[in-house]
C-alpha cells in the first residue's frame, strides 16, 4: 500500500482557476467545465472572496435570469484557508466538522497554492485505511428524494438543494426507473435548454442502483472517487432503494468518527429528518461456491425501518423528536396537526415554545428530565398552544432514546389532546349529579331490558334497595292493572318513535299499587351496537298530583304563563263568547327580534333568565281583560277580550314595546332588547282560532321587514304579501342550484386622481319568472330561511375567481370586497371557507376584503374577534360597512385587524347641505385616521360630494359619481373614473 502524503503540499498539482466576482454565473460555468474544475477562486487584485462551486453555480440555475447575474451574489462565505503544512488528516477532522466542497491551500508566504476538494482528501484517507473492508451498509444515510418521471429539472433541481443532495432518484418507493443528478443537469445548462421544459425521464441514467447491498467499504470509496454526484446508491436483492452513502460520511468514517455501526444513531439532519440505528453486518461466504452474502440483519434493517416509519407516520398520538436543548428534530403528522402547524413550522423550535405560558415555568425542568442519568418514562399534564391561539389540555409522555451504550442521545414526546375527554368527564360528573339528585325515580336498561342502573329516587319511590333491581327485567314492577295490548302499544311506541310517555299503574315492593307518569325513552348506540332504554316516571299518588300534572300540561314551565294549548282553548271560549254578545277582541303576537343571537353569544341557560324576567315585566303592564301566554321560545300571545276600540289594541303593544326599553342584567351583562307586533282584529280579520292566528303572524311578518321594534295591525294587502313571500321563498331556495344567481362590481376610487383602487361584490337575482330581484326583496329572506351561508359561501368563491380572472388577463384589479352576512360570520367554518376560495383561485389573500357591519360587531364582538383575529391571521382585508349606524367601541375598533371604515351612504347622501350628516363624516374620518385606517366614502352621487369629502381628508369613495354597479364583462379594472 502506498503511504499517505503527510502534509496538503502537493495534493493540488495544479493552479486554481481565478474569476472575477463579476463574472456571469454561466460563463463562470463554462470556465470551470473547459478546465476540468469542480471550482474557483474568486476575487480581485486587492481581495480574495470566496470560493464558487459547480454545484453552487447549478443550484443558482433556479433563478429566472441566473445565466446573467455576478458570481459574486452567490458566495456565502470566504474560503476555508489551510497552511500547506497541515497533515491531511487534521484537514479531513476540520473539514468532517465544517464541511466545503473546496478548501484552499495555501504556501508559507500566504499565496493560494491549490484548490483541493472532498474526491483528493478521499484518495489519501483510502490509501492509509485498514477499516475499507467493512460493509459500506454500516455508513448509510437516507435516500434521495424520489420524484415522477414528468418533474420538471427545475422542481427536481429545488428539491436537490432542499435535501442537500447531489441527485434525484426517478420512479415510486415501489419501483425505481433512474435516477438525475447535478452532472446530469450540467450539459443541458451550458447548451442553453430550459430546466422548465426539460423532465427527468429525458435526462435519467440508464442503470441506478446497481450497487448491491454487501458493497464493502473499500468499493463504494473506489466508485465515490470516480462518480460525478459525490454520491453512492445502494439498493436490496429486490432492487429497491436503501439509501445513499456520500463522500463526507465516508470521510467521517475513515477519520474514525462515526463509531462502530453497532452503536451510532445516527442524529437527523434539517435536510432528511430521519435516524437510523444500524446493526453491525458482516459478510459470510460460502466455501464452495465462493458466493457472498450477508447475515438476515440487513433484511431486519429494512424491515425495522419500515415498521418504524410505518408505526410512526399513521400513529394517532402525536410524537416528536427531541434534542438536548427540547428543540423538535422529527414529527409525525398527528403531532402537527394537534398543534395546527406545518411540521416545517415545527421542526427546530423549542417545544416549551408550544407550552402555555403560565405552564412554562414548570415544564422547563421536566423537559429536560429524560436526559437525566437513569431516567425512564414520564407521564405530565399540560396546556399547549394552537395556531388559532386556543389552548388545548395535553397528556405529555417524554421518554429516553438512548444508545446501546446507555447514553441518552434524544427525548421522544408523545402528546395526546385530553381537551374532549376532560369535558366529557365533566359534563359525565353533572349528569351524575342531577341523576343522584332529581326527585324523579330513574332506571336504565340494557337492549336486553336487564336494569343496569337506578337512582335514589327509583329506590324511595318504589322502595326496592340497588342491589336487589340490578339485572332484572323491570316487569317485576308491574302491578297487573294493565292487559297485554296497553304493553304492546307503549312498545311499539317505544321501537316507532324512540319514546312512550303516558299515566301507568305500578307496584311497590310492599305490594302497594300506585300510579305513575311514566316517560321510556330509547337511546340508539352512535357505533350501531344495541340500544339502552332510560325511564324517568314521577309519583301520582293523589288527586293533588293529577292536578299538577294537568298544570305542566298546560302551562310554559320556564315563564309559568298558559302555553299554547290553554290559550288556544281560551281564545276559541272567547270568540263563542264574544260572538254571541256582538262583541270584538284582538289577537296580538310579539316576537323578541333576534332572540336566537342571546341564544347563540350567552348560552340558552341565560337565554331563559331573560325570557323569565320579560314575562314579570310584560305581565305587569298588561290591563285586566287581557290574558298573555308563552307561545314558543322567544314569542308571546295575547288575548284582548271585550274591546271598547280598535285603537286599544295598538295602545297595549305601544305599551309592550315600552316596557322592554329598560335593559336587562342577565349574567353580568346589560341586554338591550326590542320586540316587534303583530295584531288581527275580531270579527275584521278572521273568525277562528286557526284564521286570527295566521293574520296576526302575517302582521308580524311585515314588521319584521321594516326592521322591527313596531307593531303593525292586519291588512288584506298582509296576505298578498305573506302569499307572496312564500312564494319567493321557494323560488330562492332554487335559485342557487338553476345558476340564478349574478355578481355586478362597484369599483372604489381615489377620488383625487380617479384610479380603480378595488371593487365590491354585490349580488344579483335573475329569476326567469319574476324578472330582476331587488336584493333588499332576497337578503332579509335569505337570512331568515337558512340560505345565506350557502348564498354566501357562492359569493366568496365566485368574487375570488373573477379576481383571479382580471389578473391572468393582465388586469390590476386592486382588491374584490364581499359583504358578510350575520349567519355566515357566527359560522364556525368560515375561516376555512375563505381558506378554500383563496387556494381554488389562487388569490393572494391580501387581494379579497370581507366586510361586516357595525351592529355585527357589537352583537357578538367576542366570536366575531376570534374569528376576524383568524381571518387577519390569513392576510386577509377587513372593513366595517355602514359605519356611523351603530354604536361601536373604539376599544374594539383598535383590537381588531380592521382596514378601512367604510361610512354608510345615508350620511353621505345630502351633504354639503345636511351640517349634522357632515359634523358625522367628519367625526368618522377623524377616527379612521387617528387609527391609522383608510376611511371609505360609500354613495358619492355628485361632483361636489367627493370635493367636499376630498377637503374633509377621505381619500377613497365608491358610488354613481364614479361607476354603477356592472357585470365584469362591462369593467375594465385599474382603470381611471374621472
């Protein structure tokens, strides 16, 4: 064997090649092909600046107009200088810490010498190496990418520098047709071609993994020196791919760094996230036919790492990789998608940083628990933090990952999200408790009807103890007063309808028979198994019992006033009554306008405290011959008898609305409610139940259309309109599917210089009956019948591919503004909606504005700030519309990721004549501006509206004065409006 050069001097035998640092990269790339050079020195007369690479210069090949920038916008560093003096050896120790593809040896005076690569300090360790018999499997990294065979050179080249390799397999983890690599890539540079239009079948190598897997080290150092990628490929008897051995991991190796194979694990790098544990692997031949194989361990490795990655990738429990210092190496797709993150977000943070801040401080210890000597796996309870800011309860595993030598090298975390099972517990806990403590008697059953559980009251009412009604058929509790059918029927009910409720006879244990009210109820197992029934029955001991039963029967349990069965019963006694005597009454139903919000913001719990405290209040004002019932959630009915006027009705809902003025102060929170009114008249507007009802809930329609807060009594005309409305109901709910549905756009302007600045999305009805559909006939109706989310959700799709369309048309259309209704704001997928509409268009988010209303804002300010604070998160624009019209908080105005206010027409429309509509104006772009948001003028109508606004400092405007409201075809957007 020879003996090794003992020092650099005379490893390079030639003088580096010199470029200037304003040298085209691709000539750069010329020079060093023509001189047999993988790179050059770069630099002046007066300074040396770095070293450029082959390899850098065919990465910088993914810029657009590469072939024409300097070589000196690509060197990241100085060159790595090395006295000629050095040994080799100490060279390669520095070289396998702080790997460059070039060093520069230098002579004693300093002057460059040589430029010397990995391939020359290879050939020196290889010559000296007695460790070169080894099998190469033991020095193993992970594959290349693997790409189709259709990719782009482009996309494969980036995917080369993401993984920091020299080259591209081709094919599918199953079957592997060739691989690409830097060299390949070389030739199709310098003649010109495109790396766009160039895919990886047209320049893949004809033979790939032709290195077996009992390579030994001594051959893959011998082809590392002759192949042109730096790298070597190693594949199984099947052909498929193990991984790849590179020059600096054989230079680790030689210098004696990597350990035996036995004990390494080998850390993972930001290019391939993955570890390997590498079992020795030696080689056996057999005596007779000089055939060489390899122990089973190498089919373990494979398998090993297969059922790793496999167990790994699909776990549902969240796991992650951690150093030393907690930062996150490795992740699985359950764990980022706990925490809502990319798990290139995740990779190299700290997972403390994921911890609830409160929490941090106690899990700082903990976290570094695993590397302690001796430690095992430990189990802890903590909050860690969402992308959308929500903090979620986690159970927390962090076990050692040691080596073989028992020194800890990594933490593995596993996280399971205990949020939804800490809420069932305790939503299992109150059930608990109102089981244990209602007066009602309970018992559950199996499909089988065998009683599993009772409660206390079950045990005093019937006077059986737990233990003695456990596994038995209720039937023992029968008391015989009841024949075969009356089962039958109640079982059918039971099997028909999922419950049975009715007044049953039962026995005592002590034989005394009593009756019962008796609710069975059949609870169907959400996984399909078996069913379990529940009874919940109450004692009717007495005549007193019968008599409340009656009571619940007719009365609100929540307000205590008649339902709508007794007034019904009462209002048919009054209209026979007052029929005979010639006499008149009036109907009136009032309805709590958007009753179903407090609902939806504060919880039905105080959604019921308020509708107890409106029936006190409503019921104090009422006179003596007027009877109030609860008719649903929400709407009371009231009965006036004996009328001496048909003015006395509205009197008494002018009095209603008057007595919910005063605000409410449910749960801490002051709530403001109004009603609106619906009145018929007897004899006028009917002469029954059923006719006076539907006349006065035609009533209450058409105050409902105008806002709210009134009452209104019947007119004929009400029913066209009801009839009407009906009918306009159910030619909406097609109008979606037939495609009836048109956006026209209203470009915003720069009102000093007329430039389209953006425009808003407003919709259009062209139903083929009816002609063109005014929107304020549609919204409100939309909104009422459920329709708005789907109507809404078809606007933000649409608005955002019209956006798209102008700019592939080469069009600037500045920002596309779609208005958002209330129902589709308090959506909880409305962030995702938009995400959706966004990526199906490929608009940039900051192209799409969602506008809300001022009221929207007030009502439900706290799920609207998650979900804008989410939208904002996007990049998505927010404005306030009709701005002035409500009551808004500057608090929440700066809280919010607000834009721009947009300031309703109404106070625009007279100006310069209405001062109090200016002295508005002026006040709103005060604010804007003190906020530092753009204040928007909406229905500038005339030359001297948009002069005066212009003075006042709103910059911005939309309305006639500008542009009407078009279809796309008609717009040219970025152009100028004045």
């Amino acid at each position: 064997m020879i003996e090794p050069i003992p020092t650099l001097q005379g490893l390079g035998r030639r003088p580096p090649v010199a470029l200037h640092p304003g040298v085209p990269q691709l000539d750069a790339l010329q020079i060093l092909t023509r001189h047999h050079a993988s790179g050059g020195l770069v630099g002046d007369a007066d300074e040396l600046v770095g070293v450029v690479t082959v390899r850098q210069l065919v990465y910088a090949a993914q810029a657009v107009d590469w072939r024409h920038q300097p070589i000196g916008r690509i060197i990241e560093h100085a060159p790595m200088r090395f006295a000629s003096a050095m040994t080799w050896r100490e060279a390669g120790r520095v070289l396998s810490k702080q790997p460059r593809e070039q060093i520069l040896i230098v002579d004693p005076p300093g002057r460059p010498a040589a430029l010397v690569g990995l391939r020359d300090l290879l050939c020196r360790l290889y010559l000296s190496s007695e460790s070169t018999e080894r099998p190469a499997i033991e020095i193993l990294e992970a594959n290349p990418p693997i790409l189709p065979g259709r990719t782009p050179a482009s996309e494969a080249l980036a995917a080369m520098a993401e993984a920091d390799t020299n080259c591209v397999l081709i094919g599918s983890k199953r079957r592997i047709d060739g691989l690409v690599t830097l060299s390949d890539l070389r030739p199709l540079l310098l003649s010109g071609g495109d790396l766009r239009r160039s895919d990886l079948i047209s320049l893949r190598h004809g033979s790939t993994l032709d290195q077996p897997v009992d390579l030994t080290l001594s051959a893959a150092l011998h082809h590392l020196r002759r192949s042109g990628s730096g790298e070597l490929l190693i594949s199984d008897p099947a052909g498929r791919p193990l991984g790849r051995i590179t020059r600096l991991g054989m230079l680790r190796f030689l210098l004696g760094e990597a350990g035996r194979a036995d004990d390494a694990l080998v850390p993972p790098s930001a290019s391939c996230r993955t570890f390997w544990v590498c079992p020795t692997v030696r080689e056996v031949r057999d005596p007779a036919t000089s055939e060489v194989t390899l122990e089973p361990a190498i089919e373990a490795l494979v398998y090993s790492e297969a059922r790793f990655r496999a167990i790994f990738e699909q776990a549902p429990l969240g796991m992650a990789l951690l150093d030393h210092d907690g930062r996150i190496l490795l992740t699985n797709p359950s764990f980022a998608g706990l925490l809502g993150q990319s798990p290139d977000a995740l990779h190299r943070s700290r997972l403390l940083d994921w911890v609830a801040i409160d929490d941090q401080a106690a899990s700082a210890d903990l976290l570094r628990r695993p590397f302690d000597v001796g430690s095992s796996g430990q189990r802890y309870r903590m909050r860690m933090a969402t992308r959308d800011g929500a903090w979620r309860a986690c159970d927390l595993v962090l076990a050692p990952v040691p080596k073989l030598t028992g020194e800890v090298v990594a933490a593995v975390a596993m996280v399971s999200d205990v949020s939804e099972h800490r809420a069932a517990l305790q939503r299992l806990r109150q059930a608990e408790a109102v089981f244990e403590a209602t007066h009602e008697g309970i018992l559950i059953t199996d499909a089988e009807c065998r009683i599993v559980a009772v409660n206390r009251a079950f045990c005093e009412i019937t006077g059986y103890p737990e233990k003695e009604v456990l596994g038995r058929n209720p039937r023992f509790l029968q008391s015989g007063e009841h024949d075969a059918a009356f089962y039958q029927r109640m079982w059918h009910a039971i099997e028909t309808f999922g419950e049975w409720d009715g007044e049953i006879w039962n026995r005592r244990r002590d034989g005394e028979i009593y009756p019962q009210w008796l609710k069975i109820r059949r609870i169907d197992s959400e996984l399909g198994g078996p069913a379990t029934y529940v009874a919940l029955f109450a004692e009717l001991s007495s005549a007193q019992d019968a008599q409340a039963a009656d009571y619940r029967a007719h009365h609100d349990a929540l307000t205590g006033l008649p339902n709508r069965l007794l007034f019904e019963a009462r209002l048919e006694h009054g209209l026979n009554r007052i029929a005979r005597e010639r006499r008149r009454l009036a109907v009136l139903i009032l309805n709590i306008d958007r009753f179903s919000h407090v609902n939806d913001c504060l919880g039905y719990h105080l959604g019921d405290d308020l509708l107890r405290e409106m029936a006190d209040r409503l019921r104090a004002v009422l006179p003596e011959r007027t009877r109030a019932a609860c008719r649903r959630g929400g709407e009371f009915v009231f009965l006036c008898e004996d009328l001496q006027s048909t003015e006395e009705p509205g009197f008494l809902a002018a009095e209603l609305i008057r007595a919910l003025k005063t605000p409410f102060f449910i749960g801490g929170h002051n709530l403001f409610v109004t009603a609106s009114i619906g009145i018929s008249l007897f004899p006028e507007n009917g002469d029954t139940v059923l006719h006076l009802c539907r006349t006065a809930e035609a009533a209450l329609d058409q105050v409902k259309e105008a806002g709210g807060n009134h009452y209104q009594f019947y007119t004929p005309g009400l029913t066209h309109l009801a009839l009407e409305r009906l009918t306009l109901e159910a030619l909406l709910r097609d109008a979606l599917a037939k495609d009836e549905f048109r956006l026209h756009y209203q470009p915003q302007v720069d009102m000093e210089t007329g430039l389209w600045l953006g425009a808003e999305a407003l919709i259009r009805w062209h139903q083929p009956d009816l002609g063109l559909v005014a929107p304020n006939r549609f919204i409100r109706l939309a909104e009422e019948s459920g329709l708005m989310v789907p109507l809404g959700r078809w606007v933000i799709d649409t608005a955002c591919a019209q956006a798209r369309t102008w700019l592939d048309a080469g069009f600037e259309p500045g920002f596309i503004a779609v208005n958002l209704s209330p129902a589709q704001l308090l959506q909880d997928d409305l962030v995702a909606t938009v995400t959706k509409a966004l990526a199906a268009s490929r608009l940039p988010p900051d192209r799409l504005e969602l506008e809300i209303t001022e009221n929207l804002l007030l009502d439900h300010r706290f799920e609207v700030q998650r979900t804008l604070e989410a939208l904002g998160a996007l990049g998505v624009r927010i404005a306030i519309d009709d701005f002035g019209t409500g009551f808004s908080s500057l608090t929440y105005l700066k809280r919010l990721p607000i834009r721009s206010l947009k300031i309703d027409q109404s106070f625009i429309r007279h100006l310069p004549d209405a001062e109090e509509d200016l002295a508005i104006v002026q006040a709103t772009i005060a604010v804007a501006q003190a906020l530092g948001l753009d204040a928007v003028a909406e229905g500038v109508a005339r030359e001297d509206q948009r002069l005066l606004l212009l003075t006042a400092g709103c910059l911005r405007g939309q309305g006639s004065r500008f542009a009407a409201a078009r279809p796309a075809r008609s717009l040219t957007p970025g152009g100028r409006f004045l």
